[in-house]
C-alpha cells in the first residue's frame, strides 16, 4: 500500500464488499508468473491506466452512482470480487439523475462530476466526509476543490493546530458544498455560526451547502 488515501480507499471497499481483493507491488495477484502491480478496471476500458486520484466531486458520483458508461452511471456490478464490472445482474445507481447534461468530467479521467441546477454553472459539488464522526480529514479534502485550496467549514477551532478541538459543520456525516450562481467556491475553512456575526468572504457568499438554508449569507 503506497499511502494513507490508498489504504483508505481499500478499506472502505471492502466494508461495501468484503471479497474485493487487496492490491499490492509484492504479489502476483493474477497468477501471470510476474510480481508486478496488478489491476482492477474501475473504469472499464479494458485497459491499464495510469494512477487516478478521484478528488470529492468525483467520489460523490462514484459512490452514489456506479461505474460510467459514456459519461452516465450505471451503477455496480454484483460480482462480489468485480463490482466495477458491466455484467448485466447490477446494484444502483442510488440516486435519480433525470438530466444528463449535469454531469460533467472535467478532467476528462472518466469520473464525471455533478454540477447543481442554476442556470451556466460549470463547477461541481464538492464533497468531503467526516469519516463516520473521526473528523474530516483537513490537509486532504483541502485539495478537492478545482482551486487545490478549500477547506471543510468548520465554526471554532484550529484544524492546523489540533484537529479534535474543532467544531466542524456536520461533524458525524458529510459536507457537500455548491459555488452558487458566481461559480466561486472561495477558500471554506471558519465559518461562525448563523446566529453570531458572520463576514463572509465575497466568492463564498453565494455558496449553498448541505447546513445551511439557501446561501451561507443571506
């Protein structure tokens, strides 16, 4: 395993499905008379590609949508061991995405993004996980967003200097945060609560998340 984020992904992988393999540098995984990094098509390309790491926006399509078939989810497979195959007996995708046109894949790596309804956005949610109320995990969601500078909103404390202090926004689950109508994400991190004075930021104000009512200034 080459870092935390890969460690991460596979153990999240095999809490959704348990036989999914393990992959490392030091086994011959597929029994091909070489030790070398074997693979999983997650794309189904039928191909070897190059390392991917899926950033929030992605992971949100991912998870909740499947694999993509031309640029649409289709969910996963039910082979325990494969899920990222395109065998017909298939699970998801687990949310109803009626207009095509607002998944897009900016990065052109096959992972599309969601972009939100108002009319031109060109931006995606973002996405960052609380990782089951461990905490989100600051110095990597802070790179998800197209800026490579976001941070997780959070109401008091210091995530630079001890991560357990802070009070973030939906500390248990997930933020999931649009740019609004300017397309700006802004740089996130402390956001005091509603109900105390607030200086928003000019390219957050318009932002809508997941915690609050309409945008976070009103």
């Amino acid at each position: 395993m080459h870092s935390r984020i890969e460690q991460r992904t596979v153990d999240f992988f095999q809490r959704i499905w348990p036989q999914f393999p393990v992959l490392t540098c030091q086994v011959d995984e597929n029994a091909d008379g070489t030790v070398d990094r074997d693979w999983v098509d997650f794309n189904s390309n039928g191909k070897v590609d190059d390392e991917l790491d899926l950033d929030g926006a992605e992971c949100l399509v991912f998870f909740l949508g499947g694999i993509s078939d031309h640029g649409s989810p289709i969910g996963f497979g039910r082979d325990p061991k494969n899920p990222f195959s395109r065998g017909e007996k298939r699970e998801g995708p687990f949310f109803e995405l009626t207009d095509k046109s607002r998944l897009i894949d900016r990065d052109r790596d096959g992972f599309p993004e969601l972009i939100d309804t108002l009319d031109g956005q060109v931006n995606p949610y973002l996405y960052f996980s609380a990782y089951d109320g461990a905490g989100y995990s600051f110095h990597i969601d802070c790179e998800t967003a197209d800026n490579g500078a976001f941070e997780p909103y959070y109401m008091a404390g210091n995530p630079r200097l001890d991560r357990k202090q802070v009070k973030w926004y939906k500390p248990l689950s997930m933020q999931i945060i649009s740019p609004g109508k300017d397309g700006k994400y802004g740089a996130g991190g402390h956001l005091p609560p509603e109900n105390e004075p607030r200086t928003v930021p000019k390219d957050e104000r318009d932002n809508i998340t997941n915690f609050s009512v309409g945008r976070i200034e009103r």
